[in-house]
C-alpha cells in the first residue's frame, strides 16, 4: 500500500485536514499554519489522484478511508481530529464511521452525508481541454499560467474557481506545464464523488458541520439526516460565502473550528 503525502505542521495533538475534489493540501496552507501555532500537530494531507500523492485507477470512499487509516497507522497517530472539506469531508465521515476509535473530533465543511448529483462536467472538459506545450518533442501549447487561465476561462467563467483548479499547474521540466492531479482517473470515477453515507452508517462522537450561508450543499431540511448520522452533531454557518467558505472567511472559520475544540 502507498502512503499518503502530507505537510506536516507545530507540535501537540494530531489534527488531520483533508481537501476537497481536484484541491490539495496547499489550499490548508494558512489555516493549518495557524492552528499549527495553537497547540496542534496538522497533517494536511494530499489525496490520492491529487496534490502530491500517488496515482491509482482505483478512486472511491472506501479506498480513500483505508489510505487514510494506513496514514496514521503509518504515523503512530492513534486518536486524530479530523477536518474534511467538500470531498475530504464525505472521506472524513466515512472514516469516523468506520473507525470512530480512531476519532476524537469531527469537523465537516459544507457537505452533508447525502448523496448530489454530478455537477463537475465543464470543469473537467475544462482542464482535459489543456494542451501543454513540450519543448522536447517540438509541441507547441500552454507554455504558461497565464495561457492555461485564458484557456480555462472558456469553460470555468469565475476567476476565483480558475485560480483554484490551476494550483494544480506544476514546471514537469523546463518549459513543460503539466497538472498534479490524475485526471484520466477521476473523470472515470466522477460518479463515486456524490456517494452518499450507507442508510445505517453512524458516528456518536463531537461533530461540526459548518456551512456557508450562500452554499446549497448543506440546507436546512438536511437537519435530520446529520441527526440520523451524527447524534451528538452541531451546526454553524458563515453568512455571505459559499462553498469555499474557509477561504472566503479565514478568520471566522477560525474562530468557529477553535470554539469547537
């Protein structure tokens, strides 16, 4: 089994980020620094098929669960906060289900354990449409970031989401962009994103669900359900931002996921 690459960050408790769908661990940058400073050991954690990780054709929930148990078995990381966002949060409560010993707390950012539909087709057409240059066979292509962001921006209109999916844009040698993420395999496996908690999947332990106040991931008759699942569940919303909301208002997530602790 592949282990999972992680930044690791300050010293204390355990506490594990996961990103969300065709993000990395680089987005937790300035927040893990931060809580890195109050006391906590984070690990920000790459998935499989992005950021620095391995690549596998294999891409599910189940999958991602047991490259993150064998993370902190790996690590002597018995007993773990866990924050997952969009993605990393569907992978977060499937793991405090599964392994809810290995839990001490449980943070979800702006998804619910439902199941959603498939919505990311003309971000993925977006970034398959990139064609890359490579000097050392004489292709011509998107020879820079600012070129990939023209290009992009035929299918993905919001500048902020373009600036978030081209961090995925690395120097593969001189002149040669290429993207981090293992494309081919999450456009096969799209449909696994939306799963949502089996009907009798359960966690009794501390739980945060926070979401933004303009996201639809998170609405108000989904209370039941987050009960059915997480008993002992809280709920907060950031008003004013989306489903990037931790990016939107680092301060106020913040504060909220401190107060938590």
């Amino acid at each position: 089994m592949e282990l999972l690459h992680a930044q690791v960050i300050g010293e204390g408790k355990p506490f594990i980020i996961l990103h969300g769908f065709l993000g990395m661990s680089d987005n937790w940058g300035t927040l893990g620094r931060r809580f890195g400073e109050d006391g906590y050991e984070m690990h920000l954690v790459d998935q499989r098929n992005h950021g620095r990780s391995f690549h596998s054709d294999e891409f599910n929930y189940e999958c991602m669960v047991e490259d993150l148990k064998y993370y902190l078995d790996t690590n002597g990381l018995d007993k773990v906060i866990l924050l997952g966002h969009s993605m990393g949060g569907k992978t977060a409560m499937q793991f405090a289900v599964k392994y809810p010993n290995r839990v001490a707390k449980l943070i979800v950012a702006d998804i619910a354990p439902k199941e959603y539909p498939q919505h990311h087709q003309s971000i993925l057409k977006g970034l398959s449409s990139l064609e890359f240059a490579n000097p050392d066979l004489g292709a011509e292509g998107i020879a820079s970031r600012g070129e990939a962001d023209k290009a992009l921006s035929e299918y993905v209109s919001i500048r902020a989401v373009r600036l978030f999916l081209l961090k995925n844009l690395y120097w593969k040698s001189k002149g040669q962009l290429a993207l981090r993420l293992n494309l081919p395999a999450l456009i096969e496996n799209i449909e696994e994103i939306g799963v949502g908690l089996a009907n009798d999947a359960i966690f009794e332990g501390d739980t945060l669900f926070i979401s933004g106040g303009k996201s639809d991931y998170i609405l108000p008759e989904d209370a039941l359900l987050l009960k059915a699942h997480f008993p002992s569940y809280k709920l907060k919303t950031i008003e004013g931002v989306g489903h990037w909301l931790h990016a939107e208002k680092p301060d106020e997530f913040y504060d909220i996921v401190m107060g938590f602790l």
